[in-house]
C-alpha cells in the first residue's frame, strides 16, 4: 500500500504515475481521504483525513452494501462530533474528483449548516495536490462546486422544496433530517424522484429529535 508522501510526492512525476495514482485512488478510498484531504480537526488544527473509528464502521457498512447491491441506501444515526458529516463530504468528494458527470447534492436542516458542509467540500479542493487538482468551472461560494470533468456538487437547505427538481442527482446527502422541519416531506419527495434505483449513493445522517415526522 502507497503511504501518503508516495501518493503526493515522488509518484507524480509522469502523466503515467498520475494516471496510475488516480487509478489507485479510485480503487481504495480511504487511501485517497488519507493522501489528499486535509479537515479541521476539534482541536482548531488542519489534518489529513485519517478516519476514526465511527468512520471506519460507516465506511466498512457502505462499501458493504454498494459491492453487494449496486447502490448506497444508508441512514445514520449518529451521536454529535463523530465526523460523519465530514466522511460522506469526504466520500462524495472523492466521486466528484476523480469520475466525469457525477452530479452530487447535500440538503442541510439550516443554512448555517449548509454553509459549514460547502466549506468542507471547498477546503478539500484548495488544498489538493497541484499534480492531480481538476480545473474548477464554477463556484458559487457556500453553494455551487463544479469541475470541467462535468462533475458538480450543490448545497441546499431542507426549505428548498425545489431542491433537486429537474436534475439527475447520483449523490444525495441529507444532514439532520430529524431537523428539516415542516416542509421536510415536500422537500424529500421532489429529491426522490431525482435519484436514479442503480448506481446512486442516498446517506441520511441525522442526530435523534424525538418519535415520529419524516
């Protein structure tokens, strides 16, 4: 297995140790969060992503389920802090980095939160390796991320109930659904019909608020 400086450093010579990076980065994940994503830690410190334990048992569960079935259907229930919000920015990142076309959306519970996911995703970007850095096409600050590959990520909050209307999203992610509020159903039906049955990622993550809603 490459260790990090292989991966970032004295493997990026050549457009052939590129593409063989990418490849193997595309082949292994949690190679790729170690190697080229850098995450603000408790502790106010920038870090390389190196999941921890609650990441790890995501991660093993959704590898899982995707080899066995084609696609990720996975609701999280988490405590708070656990970085799971962090691991499927992580997650989706990797997806929007290194594959062409792959539309990809987050739906927050507030637009603080919204604005907090959207500036993991832009500390992923800024802070990549120059050798394998994508050209950036658009960005919309705290919304919008696209690349010239055709790949793109939008971030929304839960009041949006156009959110996903007339778009084709093979990456969902719903943060703190217990928390998008009356319009939550509304919400969640217009981004159903806009996820694909194979080949699609929907992770909800959510901290617990009581019985019953959505």
């Amino acid at each position: 297995q490459l260790s990090r400086n292989d991966c970032v450093n004295s493997t990026l010579g050549t457009l052939d140790n590129v593409l063989q990076t990418l490849d193997r980065f595309r082949k292994d994940r949690s190679l790729y969060f170690a190697a080229c994503l850098l995450i603000r830690n408790k502790k106010a410190q920038i870090q390389y992503l190196d999941l921890n334990e609650a990441q790890r048992i995501t991660h093993g569960a959704i590898e899982k389920q995707l080899s066995e079935t084609g696609r990720v259907r996975a609701i999280i229930l988490k405590a708070r802090q656990e970085g799971i919000s962090t691991y499927v920015a992580a997650r989706f990142f990797h997806s929007i980095h290194l594959y062409f076309g792959i539309v990809a959306m987050v739906v927050a519970d507030s637009l603080d939160r919204a604005g907090a996911l959207s500036d993991i995703y832009n500390r992923y970007y800024e802070n990549l390796p120059q050798e394998i850095k994508p050209r950036r096409k658009a960005l919309e600050r705290r919304r919008y991320l696209a690349f010239g590959g055709d790949s793109e990520i939008s971030v929304r909050p839960a009041s949006d109930t156009e959110a996903g209307r007339a778009l084709t999203l093979h990456r969902l992610h719903a943060s703190e659904l217990a928390y998008w509020g009356p319009t939550a159903r509304e919400t969640w039906n217009s981004l159903m019909q806009a996820v694909p049955a194979l080949g699609s990622e929907i992770i909800i993550e959510s901290t617990a608020k009581g019985a019953g809603g959505l």
